[in-house]
C-alpha cells in the first residue's frame, strides 16, 4: 500500500504509455515513485490500450523493422503531415531516439511482432507490439510492480497547487475520497482531453453528441486544464483533434481500432439529405483516412453513408458491424433510413457522370473519374450497379486533441513568462502538440511517449536527488 | 458442425479478432482466421480445436471484460471444443459419452477396478490371492492370466484407435475442403504437437498466462512432462510385449531392464506432470476457461494420475503379497483409460494435431485485407 504521508521523489500523473516509461525510468534512476491513474484496473492505461506499434528511426534491417528508416526520411514525413506545424529540434531529437528504444523495451518485457516483410505497409516503419498495446501495457505495469513503485487505480489527479512554477502539493481524489500528496518532482502524462464533450463542445457545439471518441473514456484534460489555469504555456490549437471516419454504430467510447472503415474510396459516399458531399477518391486511403471524420464532422446530423455494390464490397477490409444489405439501392436506402428517391438519384447521377473505358486498379490513382459533378469523384470511379448493395453509416471518430503544455528538451514544462516551471515535467500526448502540431503519422504518438516518459523520468530523478 | 449458440458468439468474437489483428503473433488461431472473411460452423470448429488456450490474447484483448463487448476467445472457442467432441464422436450414438463426461469417466473406472479385482479374485484358489508369490517369470500372469490381458487391451486399445480415427476424419470434413497434405506439413504440425510451440507465447520464450497477465512456461513443461511420461509407459508395455512374444522374456523384469526404466521414469514424468496440471487448475483464472469443460479435464488427469502411481506402487510391492491386489487395481485403471479413451479429453490431442495440420497445409495463403 503506498504511504500517502510520505514526500515521493516522483509522483506519475497517467497510467498510460509514457507515464510508465517516466516512471519505470525514474525508479531505475533511485527514485521513490508513485504513479496515479484515473481508471480502475481493468481499464488503466490510456488510449496506449488501443495502441499497436511504435514508428522508429533504423538505418538497417532488425529482427522487428524491415529495410531501413533514416532521420530525414522520418523527418520528411512528419513535416509533410504536419505542414511544418512542428518544432524542429524536438523531432529530430525524438526521431533520432527511437532507434534506441527497443533494448530497454525488452528489459521491461516488452515484446515484439518479427518484421512482416510485405504484408504490412508499416513493416519498414514501424514496430509492432506482440498482442498490441494492451500487451505492452501489462508487461510495463508487471515491471513497474516488479521494481516497487507505488500504484494507485482509479486515483484522478485533480490539482497540481503550483506556487511560483514550483508543484507543492497534488490534490487527488482516490475512488471519490479527497487526499493531498506531496512529491520532489511531478510527470503529468495524462493525456489530451477528447473524453471530456463539455470541454470539446465549447469548441464543436453539439455536434460533440455524435462524435465517437475512439479510446479511453477517462482522458479528461483534467491535469492539462488546471495546468494551463496557472499559468503553464499552451501549446497546439485547442479547437482541433485528431478525426477519422468510423462505423457509425460504434460505442460511444473505447471502440479502439475495430470501428474502422475503409469502405469510402470504392463508395459513392452521401449524407442524411442524400447527397454526396466530397471527392471519395481525391488519394488512397491512409492519407485520406484523418480528414474523412472532420468532413462529416460538417454534415448535418454528423453522420454520412457509404454505398457500394458487390463488385467493390471485396476490396476493403470490413468493420466489425455487419454491412447494411439490399438487393436495390431504393431498399438500402430505407433500411438506413435516407430518402429512396433522393438517393436513386444520386446514385443514378453519379452513374451517368463516370467516364468508362480506363482500367480499374485499387493499388494506386487509377485515374477512373466523373465528369460534370459536384464533386467530381477523381479515382476509382466506377458504376454503382452491381447488386446486392452494401452500405455504412459513418460518424466522426476522435482520436486526440492537439492542445498540450509547451516542454523544452529535458521535457521540463515551460511557464507563460516564459520561465521553465521548477520541478514538474511532461510526456505523452499532454505535450505531443509541441511536435505533432497537426495530423498524425501512425505510430508516432508511442514514439514521442516512450522517448519523452524516458526523458521526463531521468531527468525528474535527477532533480529530486540532487 | 451444427449452428449453435455457442458456434454463433465465437463466431462473432472472431469476426471482432478479424477487424484488430493485434493478437495475431501469439499462436496459430489468428493467422488461420485472417484467411477467412465468412466462418462457416466448421472453420469455427476448426479454429476452436486449433486454440490450446494459452490465455494470451485474453490479457492482451482490448476488448476483454469489462469492456461492454466481452470478447473472451480463450472461453469463445473452449465452449466451441466442447461441442465438437460431441459432434464427431463415434459412434455416434456415444456422442452422449461427453455431456456428463466427469461422471462417465469416473463411474467407467470405478467399474473397471472392480471388474477386474472381482474376476482377478474369482480366478486364482481360494486363500492364494494374498500369497506373496516367487519373483519368477510368470508370476503376474498366475493373477491374471496373459492372454486375458492381452485379448482385454489389444481389442479395448484397437476400439479407442478406431474411435479417434474416425473421429478425426468427422472433423477433417466438417471442415471443408483442405489443401493437400505434403510431407512439409506434416513435418511441421509433428513439430508443433511435440514442442507445444503454441503455448509459447508468440515467441517461445514467454509460455502462456495461468491466473494473470503475467506469463509461465509451467503448463507447457507440465504438459510435456504428463505427454512424454505418458508414452514413455506406453513404450514400456510395447517393449514388454515384444520381450515376451518374440524373445519369450517374460515378466517380471529386473528394475534395471529397459521395459522397468522407461515405466517407472514414464510413471514419475507423469504423475508430476497429471498431478501438476491439476494443481493449476485450483488457481487459474475461471474467466477465460469454459467451465463445462472441468469435469471431464480433472476426470482423465486424475484417471492418468491413478494409472501411473498404481504402476509405480505395483512395482514397489511386486514381491509381496500386495502384489496381486495392486496388479488388479492398476490393470482396472488401464483398462478404464482405453476404454474412456475416445470419449474423454484424449480427444483433445487427436483434433489438436489434425487443425495443426490443416494449418500447415495454408501456411503460405495470404491473410485478406488488413493494414
């Protein structure tokens, strides 16, 4: 039982990815730790439950990554989804971490996929986590047992008193019961905010009612909030997030990977008036995949529906919810509850638009497009006439938000007078925006809180010893 | 293999494995399942016999209770296994042998101890039965005569034979058409039958999870050690056989001579590894394991537990007059284990090894879709 008397050299606020690796790390550097997380156990770990790989820097072949990944490359691509909304420094520092991660990520038990040499695109990137990250979760929580920190389920982080940029003291509530604690150094990793909808529904208005939030219900900006109450330095934009199209049925929360479609570019994709309302083959998939769930974010209702027939309903991996099925498109129409005339004449004039003859290829831009459309649809534009027809109800999934603490290097939080606050440090998605100030490169998220909970342990550790 | 409801939620939490693929380095299952997009009630059987309920995926399942969703495929899939022992029984009219298997296994030894201690007695003199007998050849079979012995095992061993054959051919075909069978994969699924690769966590180092997410190599070694016990006895009684019908050896045999060592290091092998996996069984985890299953696991542990400690007892008191009292009760358990054979838990080996082996024959099909 942790002594909640006694003054830790370093109290973890998260329970996920990086408050491990900060905890893990401070404990190995002699620190006493305690780390706090809001969910009960079953649930502990943050969205790095619904995690699956790590994208790292290599310059040669591994028994995990295939080819060879170098810092420019790496660097390239988080410029190009970014559009340069990133912090130069910090990236190349983090990107030229990653490489270095994996021996003590198997110290911890972490365990890894062997590299699947062509059957993922991600191979050559990313590493993958044996079991996902559920499995990486349980094997860091094992060593964190293992080496004596003190752990604390269903414990949410309600105050961190900051007295002129130093932390004195930690309000927290443990299973509804208030208690003050006292540590050398603080670690907020404890997410962004996206579970919190009256938080996001200042920026969103209703329409937060039917979002889906992807993971973890207990990422509730609680930490981020108070911190940038007193005066800590915010960065990334607070009005945006990370948001994908997903199956419309999904629940509510921690959905996880499985709610995802990939139905949109082989459909005509229409919303609740039954019109089309955007180009379903402007590029493939992946790159399109994160600006699907703000589009229909923009729909009335925030709903959307993908229609194909059987000739493209082979050629995307399935959600987890049964395709909605009928023998015509009117039938389809009314089992998902569109209008059956408006819809016959959407199809009907998408149908009439398609410029025959090209060959159709789903591996790349195959150029089969309408014409006279608004919007033209630009790739894989073939007729919609083959039944049965399948369908999909569509809602915006939020995976993260952007807004976090500005951290320096050493992953210590930096204040608004732009002073650096005297004992409390950041990883994890809390301070991701400070490198990922926009879009996101899978895996990414992992990298920066493995490399930046590495960081703000060390150095937390170092701090309270010295 | 019939639709039921059992078949239809592991059908369904397949489906959910189909859409995450996070699990699929850790054994054989999921691999096997991202060739299919539609899972007949015989691909669910073929799955589920493939599952060695290692627990991984269970502790690694984002979705595993309490999530609202429950996937549980280590419990999905063992429920399944239950219904498919029933399913392809042979005959079929036995199938009924598995739905109390617990109490059939254990009434059929009962009987069997008692048959042959009652004939054991009815046929030796009156007053000679507790009379220490000569360690000379043919001491036993002045108990229990050999061709008794026999006629007794080689039909009731032949009938178990035939049983798990036909069984296994029930579920080669519900399983629909499978790729030919090369000498490759049978190569392959004899490796995974003999090392329990798929209890070693993905990577073989890690084994499996018994009550937590924290993973042992005790089950496999367990098993290996109930396994290899097991057939180092059954080689004991083959060379036995052949000693006394081609060489005209007969028993009892010095404790130094092949047919003694290979039993008694087969009868401890197997004892500890029985007894072992028992004890697993008081603190495993009751989540990812169906409990229908129980009965009938702890009926042939302890039926093979039973058969080695009365081997090994039999041995130690060979020269006394225990002796014939302790061959009748030793010999009414063997003869319930070949008995029970094809209508207990053995069965398990018998469909493990053939889904082992329709799996080698996919091994370089391509998983659908996916990242």
């Amino acid at each position: 039982m942790p002594d909640l008397r006694k003054t830790y050299d370093v109290l973890v606020a998260g329970g996920g990815n990086a408050a491990l690796c900060a905890a893990i790390t401070a404990r190995q550097a002699g620190a006493s730790v305690i780390l706090l997380e809001s969910a009960p156990k079953a649930f502990r770990g943050g969205n790095s439950r619904h995690t699956r790989n790590l994208r790292a820097m290599h310059d040669k072949p591994n028994d995990v990554l295939t080819d060879a990944y170098h810092e420019d490359e790496y660097w390239d691509d988080l410029l190009r989804v970014t559009g340069g909304n990133t912090d130069e420094s910090l990236a190349r520092m983090t990107i030229r971490a990653s490489s270095g991660v994996f021996g003590w990520m198997r110290d911890c038990g972490v365990r890894f996929q062997p590299s699947l040499t062509g059957t993922l695109n991600l191979g050559r990137t990313n590493a993958f986590f044996l079991g996902g990250g559920k499995a990486l979760l349980n094997a860091y929580y094992l060593t964190a047992e293992r080496l004596g920190i003190e752990i604390m389920y269903d414990t949410e982080v309600v105050s961190l008193n900051m007295d002129d940029g130093v932390v004195r003291s930690v309000d927290i509530t443990n299973r509804g019961f208030p208690e003050t604690l006292h540590a050398r150094c603080v670690v907020a990793s404890s997410g962004g905010f996206q579970a919190n909808l009256d938080w996001m529904r200042q920026y969103w208005g209703d329409a937060v009612d039917n979002f889906v939030i992807r993971g973890t219900p207990y990422n509730r900006g609680r930490v981020l909030k108070n911190l940038l109450d007193q005066g800590v330095a915010a960065i990334g934009d607070p009005t945006q997030c990370h948001a994908v199209a997903l199956d419309a049925r999904a629940p509510k929360f921690d959905g996880g990977i499985t709610t995802r479609l990939d139905s949109v570019p082989y459909s005509v994709v229409v919303n609740q008036n039954g019109d089309r309302f955007y180009d379903e083959g402007e590029d493939v998939w992946p790159k399109r995949y994160a600006i699907w769930g703000r589009l229909i974010a923009q729909q009335p209702g925030q709903i959307a529906y993908s229609i194909c027939d059987a000739k493209a309903f082979p050629l995307f991996m399935p959600s987890v919810y049964p395709a909605i099925k009928a023998d015509t498109i009117e039938e389809l129409a009314v089992k998902m509850k569109l209008d059956p005339v408006k819809v016959r004449q959407t199809v009907d004039a998408y149908n009439a638009a398609v410029i025959p003859g090209q060959t159709f290829d789903n591996l790349k831009l195959d150029g089969n497009k309408t014409a006279g459309l608004t919007p033209n649809k630009t790739n894989w534009a073939r007729t919609v006439d083959k039944g049965p027809f399948y369908g999909y109800p569509l809602r915006p999934g939020i995976t993260f938000t952007y807004l976090g603490v500005r951290v320096n290097e050493r992953a210590q939080v930096m204040m608004e007078n732009g002073q650096l606050a005297g004992n409390l440090f950041a990883s994890g998605e809390i301070m991701s925006g400070n490198i990922l100030g926009k879009g996101y490169l899978a895996g990414f998220g992992m990298t920066i809180g493995t490399v930046f909970g590495r960081i703000a342990g060390q150095e937390a550790a170092r701090h309270a010893r010295n | 293999m019939q639709e039921t409801e059992a078949v239809e939620r592991a059908r369904h939490e397949i489906e959910v494995c189909n859409a995450c693929r996070y699990c699929e380095g850790f054994c054989a299952v999921f691999p096997a399942l991202e060739l299919r997009r539609e899972f007949s009630a015989g691909d669910v059987s073929y799955l589920a016999n493939l599952c060695h309920g290692c627990r991984g995926c269970y502790y690694a399942c984002q979705y595993s209770p309490p999530h609202e969703w429950g996937i549980n495929i280590p419990r999905a899939l063992a429920e399944v296994r239950a219904e498919s022992y029933v399913e392809y029984a042979w005959p079929p009219g036995f199938a009924r042998a598995f739905e109390r298997n617990g109490t059939l296994v254990s009434l059929v030894t009962a009987l069997s101890i008692a048959l042959v201690l009652i004939l054991s007695m009815a046929i030796s003199a009156p007053g000679q039965f507790f009379k220490a007998r000569p360690m000379e050849a043919d001491a036993f079979y002045s108990v229990i005569p050999l061709w008794a012995m026999q006629v007794v095992g080689l039909a009731s061993f032949g009938y178990a034979l035939l049983a798990l054959w036909m069984g296994a051919r029930n579920f080669w075909k519900d399983a629909g058409p499978a790729e030919s069978v090369g000498v490759v994969a049978l190569g392959i699924a004899l490796w995974d039958v003999l090392t329990l690769k798929n209890l070693g966590g993905g990577q073989g180092v890690d084994g499996c999870n018994d009550n937590s997410e924290r993973f042992s190599m005790r089950r496999r070694y367990l098993h290996h050690a109930m396994f290899y016990g097991f057939m180092l006895c059954f080689a004991a009684t083959t060379v036995g056989f052949f000693y006394h019908s081609f060489f005209g050896w007969a028993a009892p045999y010095a404790y130094l001579s092949v047919p003694v060592v290979l039993g008694t290091v087969g009868g401890v092998l197997l004892t500890i590894g029985t007894i072992g996996l028992f004890a697993m069984k008081l603190i495993e985890d009751p989540m990812p394991v169906a409990r229908r299953m129980l009965a009938g696991d702890v009926a042939l542990l302890m039926l093979l537990a039973m058969s080695a400690i009365t081997g090994l007892v039999l041995l130690a008191v060979r020269a006394t007059g225990a002796m014939p009292l302790a061959m009748a009760i030793h010999l009414g358990f063997i003869l319930a284990l070949f008995l029970v054979l094809p209508y207990s838990k053995m069965v398990h080996g018998v469909y493990r090894s053939a889904a082992l082996l329709r799996r080698a024959t996919e091994r370089n099909m391509k998983p659908l879709g996916g990242e």
